[in-house]
C-alpha cells in the first residue's frame, strides 16, 4: 500500500492543493510497517491536477489536512482512499497512527469561495 501525505515545511500541509511536497511511504497493512519512504516535490498548483499525479504515482490512500470537494471526488474516482481533517503533526507520526488505526481525522472540507478550510 502506498500512503501519500502533502507537506509543507515537513509537517503535514493545512491545504492539500497548496503543498510543497509529498512523502510517500511504502507500507505493510498487516505488519502496520513503513517499507520504503519517498519524498516528491509537488507539481505547480492547478485545479484537478494533484489526484491525477497522486493516481499515476500509485497513492492507495491519502492522509490530509483539507481540500476540496472536486479533489475528493477525483481521488474517490482514481480508487484513493482519504483521510481528511488529520492535524498538523510529523507525517512518520500520521502514518503510525494510521497503520495502527488511530488517527485522528475531521470533516478537512475547504471552501474554495471563501478560502476557508475547516479543520
């Protein structure tokens, strides 16, 4: 399985579109172990871009801060599973958590009209 988190100043980004990188971690569901870590520069921000590249780079789930509806449903449509409304907090922490079941997670809805991500 392979977990994406959206990065910005190496804890998780508040707004997905807006990261500056990604790390991806290679991961073992059953034995709840990070295999292999990667970290990716993020491509420039442009509506419906990041779920295509998150799809092409293999990402089975997404561990997120907030973004929008259309990101949702993109990644919900290329098969990725997403954790929204996670805290800000190392993504080795997050990840950990997620293997193990325990991760804290909200609604991580952004408004794009108002600019506001309720987290």
């Amino acid at each position: 399985m392979r977990i994406a988190v959206p990065l910005s100043a190496g804890q998780l980004a508040e707004h997905f579109g807006h990261c500056e990188q990604f790390l991806f971690a290679d991961a073992d569901p059953q034995d709840r172990k990070v295999l292999q870590k990667t970290l990716a520069t993020a491509p420039d921000h442009a509506p419906g871009l990041l779920p295509r590249w998150l799809a092409e780079h293999g990402v089975d789930v997404l561990i997120a801060g907030g973004l929008g509806e259309r990101a949702r449903d993109l990644l919900a449509a290329s098969s990725v599973q997403v954790f929204a409304g996670a805290p800000v907090a190392e993504p080795d922490v997050l990840i950990a958590s997620f293997l193990n079941g325990t991760l804290p997670t909200g609604e991580g809805r952004c408004d794009h009209s108002m600019h506001n991500c309720n987290h």
